[in-house]
C-alpha cells in the first residue's frame, strides 16, 4: 500500500474550465493524458496518492464535479489539500453531500486533520505567499490575517498527526501547496510549526516552469521535496 504524491493536476475536463497550462513550457502539451497513462501505469487500488492544491480550474463545486469523477475513476485513494486555484473548494459538508450525490468515493480531504497511510502520518495545509508584494490580492485585504490562518490550520493538522504518531510511532510527512521555503524568501511562522512537531519530510507544489531547481532543499533539519506535475514530468511521486 504505498504513499505517493503530486501536486498541480490543473484538471480541465469541461470545455468551459479549460485553461491553457502551456505558457508554462513544452512539458504541458497534453498534459491530463501524461497525467492519466503515468497513473494508471503506476497506481493500485491498494495505492494512496496526496494531492497537495491546484487540482482544478473550476470555479465551483458544481463545475468542478467531471474533474473529480475523472480523479475518482483512476485507481487508489486521493486525499486533496487546497491550492491557490482551487476556487472551486467550499466546506468538508457540501464536498461530502456532493460526493455521496455524485457517487465519488475514493477522494478525501486534507484540512485540519491528518491520516495514517502507509506507515506516515499525512499533515498539511496550503500555506501561502511569503511576502504581500507576491500575492494577488484585492485591496485592503488583511494578508497577515491570511498568513496567520494558514498557521493555525497546520498547527491543527499536526496537532491531530501527533496523537496518530504517538500512538503508532510512524513519522509525519508534511504536505503544502506554496513551498515555506523558497530562494532567499522564508514563511518564518510555518517553519517554526513544522519544527515544533518535528517534522522531517514536506513535500510541495506551486512551481511551475523552472527544471532546474533542486527536487530536494534542506533547511533547518527539513527536507523539502518539489512535486510539482511538471516538474516530476507528470508521474507521481512514491514517498519514502
């Protein structure tokens, strides 16, 4: 039963969602097919794949329903965290009436919780923008407001990993959207989080049409590993 990741499907099964992605490069032409062949490839229905934000340019649960279908129909479980793009994201009680409506059954939700998978313990949240000047926000928007949430949603998270961990012993695998660390920028509030849990291991998304970065940073006794779809050429990534 192994845990793998990828993150950014940017899933546009519906003409009227449909974005291109390949002003981000080459890599991206027919990119939902790379994603689907690579995965049933891969994948067992004994599998565990996280998916940590951007999983569809829909703007609604509605218009987002034939993106999940499509998740739902490749093999294994998915737990989903959110991203910047996932407008279509609403409360764990609408997804789950939606889900039970629409007969999708092997998609969860990563929010304010955490699961035990494969000897880990899956913790995580989005994060966000390291500094205001990056983030494309409305005016008067409250961006140390925003900072601060995406705090206590992964302090609530790992808090609920840590009983888990205490119980079976297994280490906590952390899982974000927008990388904490990125360059010379540092999410200062994140960081201290994750080292007050004693977290190891992160995997991240966000980054889109830079191959030359490292797949793997270290900071402060963190590994950090990029799973962007592009960047691990659209296969998802085992955890170890």
């Amino acid at each position: 039963m192994p845990l793998y990741t990828i993150a950014d499907l940017h899933l546009s099964t519906l003409s009227t969602t449909n974005k291109s992605m390949e002003v981000f490069g080459a890599r991206w032409t027919s990119y939902m097919e790379k994603i689907e062949k690579n995965w049933r490839h891969l994948i067992t229905d004994d599998d565990t794949v996280v998916i940590p934000g951007d999983i569809s340019w829909a703007l609604s649960l509605d218009e987002a329903t034939s993106d999940l279908k499509f998740l739902d129909s490749l093999p294994g479980k998915k737990i989903l965290g959110k991203g910047n793009h996932d407008f279509w994201w609403t409360t764990m009680k609408k997804h789950s009436e939606h889900f039970e409506k629409n007969g999708i059954n092997s998609i969860s939700f990563l929010f304010n919780n955490a699961y035990e998978c494969d000897g880990f313990i899956v913790a995580g949240t989005r994060g966000w923008f390291f500094e205001e000047k990056n983030a494309t926000l409305p005016n008067k928007t409250d961006f140390a407001k925003l900072v601060r949430r995406e705090e206590l949603r992964l302090e609530t998270s790992l808090k609920a990993a840590s009983e888990l961990r205490a119980a079976s012993g297994n280490p906590i695998i952390a899982f974000m959207h927008f990388p904490p660390v990125f360059g010379d920028e540092i999410c200062r509030g994140l960081i201290d989080i994750l080292k007050k849990y004693e977290v190891r291991t992160l995997y991240y998304g966000h980054i889109h049409g830079n191959y030359t970065i490292p797949e793997k940073i270290s900071f402060e006794g963190i590994d950090m590993h990029i799973i962007s779809a592009d960047y691990i050429s659209f296969v998802p990534k085992r955890v170890f």
